[in-house]
C-alpha cells in the first residue's frame, strides 16, 4: 500500500542554520503530497504542498519540489528561526475512493538561538 | 472564518468504557477525517464522511465508529475501549475533491487506564 518514509529525528540546529529533512513516498499513480508542522501542544498545519510531477511548494521560507524520478519530497528551509521548532509530517494524499492522508512518522525539529 | 474545532480537550476513561468525541467542520467544508496520533508517531487514517456516509475507512476495527450530521459535523465513537486506545485524535475537514487540502483540529488526547 501506499506509504511515506522520514528521515529519523531528532534534529537539532542552531538559529539561521540550513534545514533539510528528506521524505520519500511508494504510492500507485501520482499521488499529492504534502508537509504539516505540529506545534507543541496543536494540531497539524499545512505548510506547503504539491500536486504534480516537478511542482515547488513554497511557504515561510520552507520549500519542497515534487520529484517523481526519486519519489521524493524533501522539505528545506535556508535559514531557521527558534520559532521553527516543532514536528515536521510528510504525507501524501492518496489516488481514488477517499481523500485520505498517509503520514510518515514525523521528524521533531529543535531550534537553538 | 471559523476554523475546525474538537471537544473536549482531554478525556480519562477507563478500559472497556465508551467514549465519543466531536468536531465541528470549517465553515464550507462537507467532508470529514479522522485520524488516530499515538505518542511519537503520525497520524493514521481511522475513516472519513462525506454528505453522513462514510467514504473510506483504515485498518481499525468496527468498535470505531462515526457520524457525520447536517452541518457537517462529526462525532467519533470508539467502543469497548482499549489500553491502545489511548492517543490524540484528530478531525480535519476538507472540501471533497479539494486536492486533499485537509485543515485540523487542535485533537482530543484520549487516555485509556
């Protein structure tokens, strides 16, 4: 079945470091994929998405481009703030029938100024 | 606009008990998730309606279950309560073939003694 694959956390950066999180997916056809952050204590929000083949999402300063070649969707980010810390979940919405969500795990973000 | 929100916060039940949780959809949305978030993991799929009928269903067993009304609310109904059990749960709603653009609740924490 359909499914999402993170890197392991934690990951811990200074402040104005450079961010990437790598994300990979196996899915049937060509599936929507996504990036939610979890703040401490919240529920999930979009950060930014895509929903084709070479497609960048973009949002705050974090970016994600949509390779289909590598089946992946890695989330970067120049230059972290302390207010970035939280958890990072890829997911991708899945082809036909309901609009379902499949998450990876979730990658815990800590930024130190 | 009002955004989705979840009741109660937090909720202690006892295993073999009943619980049901609710959720009130964003303004226009017409289609509903439910997610089930254990400690340290992401979110897995429990179902999700669309105009009152379920329209896609996870691997959880029949003792969950739900309701969508009218209004696009939705009510979570999980039976003879289990130690597992115990988790945050989520609602997101969306606008059905809205690319999967789903937007969520701030979650019920659930734990099951």
């Amino acid at each position: 079945g359909d499914s999402v694959t993170q890197m392991e956390g934690p990951v811990t950066l200074s402040e104005e470091a450079f961010l990437t999180i790598n994300c990979t997916y196996t899915a049937t056809g060509y599936p929507s994929l996504f990036w939610y952050v979890q703040y401490p204590g919240e529920g999930l929000q979009l950060l930014l998405k895509a929903t084709k083949a070479d497609d960048k999402g973009s949002n705050k300063g974090f970016e994600a481009t949509y390779r289909k070649e590598t089946t992946s969707f890695h989330l970067e980010k120049g230059s972290v703030q302390v207010s970035d810390s939280a958890v990072y979940f890829c997911a991708l919405r899945t082809q036909g029938g309901s609009e379902k969500l499949v998450f990876g795990k979730g990658t815990k973000l800590t930024v130190n100024p | 606009e009002t955004g989705v929100t979840q009741s109660p916060t937090h909720l202690i039940k006892t295993r073999g008990q009943q619980v049901t949780l609710r959720c009130s959809s964003q303004s226009g949305h017409n289609t509903v998730s439910w997610y089930q978030q254990a400690l340290g993991q992401g979110p897995q799929f429990i179902f999700q309606y669309y105009r009152e009928e379920e329209n896609g269903r996870g691997n959880f067993p029949p003792r969950f279950s739900g309701l969508q009304f009218p209004n696009y609310s939705s009510e979570l109904n999980v039976n003879a309560l289990e130690l597992d059990d115990s988790a945050l749960y989520l609602c997101a709603s969306s606008l059905r073939d809205s690319m999967g653009e789903q937007y969520f609740g701030p979650g019920t924490r659930l734990t099951v003694t």
